[in-house]
C-alpha cells in the first residue's frame, strides 16, 4: 500500500485512485520471454486477448461510479451527557498428478487432464501476463457425446475481490481446446508476490450452472519470474471453498490528536470559555474479513457517549476490497481536557451490501476505565492497545500519533444508524 502521508496535509481528503494504484510499481529490468518473441511487442500482446480489455474498462467504470465521497473536513460536535499448493519445482515448472472427483458443479465430474500455460511480468507494460496456450484430456461433461465447452478462469488470492477474474473464451464441443489467449493484471511485481495465482477450468453451460473441470494454483512469493518457459500441469479438484477470511478481522491503520484551544469566532461571547478538537485521520484497513464473494467497506465513527445522528460521521464507500485506502479526516470540536477521560472515540468497519450493512469489527480509542462522567458504560472497554494510543495522544498536545491496530468484535454503540 503506498503512504500517502507524505505528499498530503491531513486537513485535506485524497481521494485515492485505485486503477492508478495498481499501475505504479519500481522500476526493474525488462523479462523478456526467452522462448518466443510474442512477448516483446506490447502492440501484439494487447492484440491477443480479446475479453479483458473490455472487462477492465468495465471495471474502472464501476469502481469510480459506485464510490460515494461525502467531502471535505467533517465536523462534529461532543453532546456530553486457506492453504495452497506449491506448483514449482527445482526448475520452476510445474508438476501435479492424480484424478479425483470433485462436486463444485452441477454435475458430478470426474476432474482429469492438464492445462498448458506460461506466465510473465512485462516490465514495459506494468502488467502480470497469462498465457494460457491450451488444456488436454479433459473431463466430459456430456459423457454421451464425448465433449465439453471448456473456458479458463485467473484470480490471484487471497485477494480475489480487489483484482477481480479474467476469463478466456469458450471453446465448444472439444476436450481439447486450443486458447492461446493472455490473460492480464495490471499490478505493482511487489505485491504480485503476496498472491496466489489460481487457474480454473470450467465447462461453459449457457442455460444451467458451469461446471468444474480443475484447476492449479502458483505460489507467486516462490515464483522465478525469469522462468517464462511454458508449464504442463496436472488439474486438481478443489477441496475446500476459498471465500473464508484467513484469520482475524484485520487491522486499521490511523493518526488522532487533540488540539487544546481552538479560538471562537468574533460573534462568540467572550466569557464562553474556548474548547478544543480532536481530529482522527482513518488512513487504509489491512485484511478485512471476506464474509462473501466481496465486500464494500466503509468506516463510521461516535464520539461516545454521544450516538445522535449528528455525532455521526463516515468515509466514502470503497468496492470490492479487503485492503481499503480511505485517507480521510473526521474533527469533533467543543471537547475541553477533562472531556478526555469520560468520552471514547469508536470507530467500526461495515461492509455495505445492498439492502443492509454488515459489522466487520471496530475498535474504541479511550481511557478504558469502564466509567464516563459517573456512570458505569459497557463501551469504555479500550483495549490496552487503544488506552495506549489514546494516552500519547493525550500527552502530546497539538501533534499527530499513529498506529495500526487490530480490529475487534465490538457491538456498535449506535447499530441503528448504518
């Protein structure tokens, strides 16, 4: 994730561009295929892929209508009161072996044969290139007719929703599909290295659900990317759903402070004693726990123990990432020094779906002694992480401090309002 401390003010809202994102990696030394010349001219390779241009404009298209930015500097006021499979080799090709039945489809299929595929990362292009040349002896999915109408299928995990799938076209009537078609990513070589690279196949079925044919997977952090030579590997049946989150429910990466005395304005009376700020910067979330096929995350902030709906304030909803960059600034004003101790800043990570919103995790930055102004609440419970931010916020008067922590199960103070 690239810092995005360095080259803007907190005071003001970046909104991120995630196509652009992607496109930025470091500067490297040109792969180029030592089997064939086809990857050396870019004007040849966008040529020979039909689909995923269209798919990634579509893409694009829909990530920047659906994003709903509330701008500018918010202020409220305080109301007291998995596992995959290694497919490398010593040689970097891939090996796998064995048939065995898998019932991901609608029709039970015996999984069998092998898929020919190579893949590269182009330098010139800034993209991750698969190439994927043709499948053998695969299943039949009309045993009758001997035949099936295979496609293939990428996705790199465990961040399936961020980058999306690319598909190749259909092949009708064969078990012996020739492709020769590029599949592309347009991603940073850094974090391609964090991914799995999985291949599927698939029978094509226009009128009922696509069945499943195998698949293999690459473990990209061991991949030699000098190795561009074409791989014969075995298909495998999948064993168990990859949609699960791995563990946890992620991290939140923030900054607060507190500024002591903002002055008030001329037509302020002048015995009203002036009050300070706090101003909680929600940088990006890391590892958002995936409860469906993708989710839509947005962050959403009280400060407790006021839960009115002009407490209330939100970031700008991000599509389909577990990873979201929202670089946003949230100020709360009319808070004195003593307020410190009784009020607790809670910030909770939602999935918005269409017909409701889904509590991912949170956390409460505060004093955590159980108690605000005389009561006993159930919502000062800060962990020692979140008492320990909050605590050098409070010592360090007008200046930003950061951390990144864990996101907990939290119910909301104000689930009502999503």
């Amino acid at each position: 994730m690239e810092d995005i401390t360095a080259s803007s003010s907190p005071r003001q809202e970046r909104r991120p561009d995630p196509a652009a994102d992607l496109r930025r990696i470091s500067d490297g030394s040109t792969l180029e295929s030592p089997s064939s010349s086809l990857f050396s001219d870019p004007d040849h390779l966008k040529k020979m892929s039909k689909s995923v241009p269209s798919f990634l404009q579509e893409e694009d298209a829909g990530r920047d209508a659906d994003s709903v930015c509330e701008d500018g500097f918010h202020r409220g006021r305080l109301a007291m009161g998995s596992s995959m499979t290694n497919l490398t080799g010593p040689s970097g090709t891939a090996s796998l072996s064995g048939s065995v039945m898998t019932v991901y489809s609608g029709e039970n299929v015996e999984v069998q044969g092998s898929i020919q595929f190579s893949i590269n990362y182009i330098q010139k292009l800034r993209e991750f290139h698969i190439f994927v040349s043709e499948c053998r002896d695969l299943a039949a999915v009309d045993p009758k007719r001997s035949r099936s109408d295979p496609y293939v299928k990428s996705y790199l995990a465990p961040d399936k929703a961020n980058l999306g799938k690319r598909k190749t076209s259909v092949k009708k009537k064969t078990l012996n599909p020739s492709f020769n078609e590029i599949l592309r990513y347009r991603v940073r070589l850094e974090y391609l290295r964090t991914q799995t690279l999985i291949l599927s196949v698939w029978h094509h079925d226009t009128f009922g659900r696509n069945s499943f044919l195998g698949e293999v997977d690459v473990d990209l952090s061991k991949w030699d990317f000098d190795h561009t030579q074409m791989n014969y590997s075995a298909l495998k049946a999948r064993t168990t759903p990859t949609l699960a989150p791995s563990n946890g429910r992620g991290e939140m990466r923030l900054a607060i402070r507190f500024l002591p005395q903002i002055p008030h304005s001329e037509d302020v009376a002048k015995d009203v004693p002036n009050t300070g700020e706090i101003h909680i910067w929600v940088k990006e979330c890391k590892n958002l726990p995936l409860f469906r096929a993708s989710i839509d995350p947005y962050v959403k902030c009280f400060v407790l123990p006021d839960t009115s709906r002009k407490s209330r304030q939100k970031t700008r909803v991000l599509r389909r990432t577990v990873d979201p960059a929202f670089n946003h600034t949230m100020v709360y004003d009319g808070i004195s020094e003593a307020d410190l101790r009784e009020a607790c800043v809670e910030l909770t990570v939602w999935d918005r779906d269409r017909l409701a919103s889904h509590l991912l995790g949170g956390l409460r930055l505060g004093a955590g002694t159980g108690r605000s102004y005389g009561a006993a609440v159930d919502w000062m419970d800060s962990s020692p992480y979140e008492v320990a931010l909050w605590e050098r916020m409070m010592a360090a008067p007008n200046e930003w401090v950061e951390e990144a922590l864990p996101l907990r199960v939290l119910n909301s103070a104000r689930a009502a309002f999503k």
